[in-house]
C-alpha cells in the first residue's frame, strides 16, 4: 500500500509536468496556478530531498528567488551534496534564479 508521503510526491510530479506543458504553452497563469499548488502540496508532504527540489523549482518559476535559497538552506541540511541545490547557488549567485 502506497502512503501519504509517496502519493503526494506523485500528484506532484504530475502537476509539475502540467505547470511545464502550460509554461511551454505560453499560459503563465496556469502554470503559476499549479506552481502555487505545488508549493501548498510540498508544505503538507513531510520533508524530503525530493518535495524540496520540487519546491525549489516552483519557487524559482514564481520568481521567488530568497524563498527558493531559503528551501535550499534546507535541501542542504537533507543532504549536503544535492545537485539541485548547488545549482540553484550558482544560478542565484550569477544572477539567474530558474534550475
């Protein structure tokens, strides 16, 4: 049986690939409708490396670029050798903010 943590982490695996079809499709509103909706699901799912790289990058497409640092603050303390968030570092660092 699947539980909570795994079903919330695959809703929002799905609405991250939605909020991406819109996105490519030019209707930034959805996708930041679902970007929102992703960063509420993420806040409810228990903290993990991968509701956090999803967090990270909802942050980022809403243009959140201290937030997105912040989660990243956190995503390090997870596990200090995450990709993603190194990334996200230097992206900020350099003066972009999407991953």
């Amino acid at each position: 049986m699947e539980n909570k943590t795994d079903t919330n982490i695959e809703n929002i695996r799905r609405m991250n690939e939605i909020a991406r079809i819109y996105d490519a499709t030019r209707q930034r509103e959805k996708s930041e409708m679902y970007h929102r909706a992703i960063l509420n699901l993420c806040d409810e799912t228990p903290k993990s490396e991968t509701a956090l790289q999803y967090k990270i990058h909802s942050l980022n497409c809403l243009n959140k670029p201290y937030k997105s640092l912040e989660t990243t603050g956190e995503l390090l303390n997870l596990n200090p050798n995450n990709l993603m968030a190194l990334i996200n570092i230097a992206n900020f660092l350099k003066g972009g903010s999407n991953v």
